[in-house]
C-alpha cells in the first residue's frame, strides 16, 4: 500500500462528521443545539445517549483503522504511522466535507491511540472516567486523559508516536479553549454526576 495514498484516507475518513451526519438524519442541526460542537457529547444532549455511543464508536474508528491499516503495512515506528495518526485527527479537526469546521477530536485521538497502544488507551480511558465521575465536566475530564496519555506517551511509545501525541494534545487543548475558560468562571456545560 501507497503511504501518501493510506494518509490521504486517513485524512478523509477523519473529515467524515459522524456526530452531523446522524443528526441530519435525525431532522437535528447539531450546530445550532447546545455548545454546537459536532462530537458525541453535544449528540447526547440533541439526541441522547444512544447515539452519542454510537457517534462516539464511529469517531474512534476514524482514528483506529487508519493505524491498523499502517501498523500492518509500514510498522509501528514509523512516520507513516506518524502521519496517518495525525492526519485521521486533522480530519476531524478541519473536515473537508464540511467546509473545515469540524469537532475538538478527543474521540478520534483516542481510536488514534487504540491503534497504537491499547494499555496506554485503557489507562487514559481510566482516567476520563475518574475525572468525570468525580467532577462531573466531559472537557475536563477529556483534558486530563489527554495530559494523562501524552505524558505516558513520553515513556511508553517511539519517539515518533510520543512527538504526534504531542501534537495531537496541543490541537485538543487549543480546540477546548473556550472550555477551559468556562471551568475556570464556573460556567461550563456539561453532564453534572
């Protein structure tokens, strides 16, 4: 397999916005309810829990089939990997279907990092589910897996995959910026436990 061509669908496959796409479907612009972000939370608040699981598994599966693709074709220490990993996220950052406004990745982030390393993903997982249960805020708890994992990373994956973790944490926290002001006034959305 081509590796331009396996980044290119990863690409692709990343700009695909399920969590719209079911909506649509469902006569809901996702946009125009609750914080408007198009990822698996907000769909819990549009259409509930259903099918935020739903949008959250297809989100995931951007990210984690691209990196079996080139975990199978080119290795796991390598900059194909590197890029199709990235590239699957960037997607869902900036979709060219959907006129590059796309979601804050943290799902597909994790599908990315399912495909690399289930145990580092397991224990991330671990973490989300801790914060939120104790603080009761999906960003907040989606930003303390993502600090969990990139710091893990450092120690636990290649270089390569260590530097697009990196990356990929620096782009979920600029996305979650509005987020993290929210927190710190106090008025930030979310699923209270």
């Amino acid at each position: 397999m081509d590796a331009l061509l396996l980044v290119v669908f990863a690409y692709l496959l990343g700009s695909v916005l399920f969590g719209e796409v079911v909506a649509k479907s469902k006569g809901i612009d996702l946009r125009a309810v609750g914080s408007g972000n198009v990822g698996a939370t907000n769909v819990a608040r549009a259409l509930g829990k259903k099918y935020a699981l739903l949008v959250f598994l297809l989100d995931l599966f951007k990210g984690f089939f691209p990196i079996l693709l080139s975990r199978f074709y080119f290795g796991l220490d390598s900059w194909t990997t590197f890029f199709v990993g990235l590239f699957a996220f960037l997607g869902h950052l900036y979709p060219v279907f959907h006129g590059f406004r796309g979601g804050k990745g943290v799902a597909t982030a994790f599908g990315v990092l399912l495909g690399i390393s289930p145990f580092l993903a397991v224990l991330s997982l671990l973490v989300w589910l801790l914060v939120f249960k104790l603080k009761g805020y999906v960003s907040l708890a989606s930003l303390s897996a993502c600090t969990f994992a990139v710091v893990l990373s450092l120690f636990l994956l290649p270089f390569k995959l260590f530097l697009m973790s990196l990356i990929i944490g620096v782009f979920i926290f600029y996305r979650h910026r509005d987020n993290i002001k929210r927190l710190l006034e106090g008025t930030e959305l979310g699923f209270k436990r």
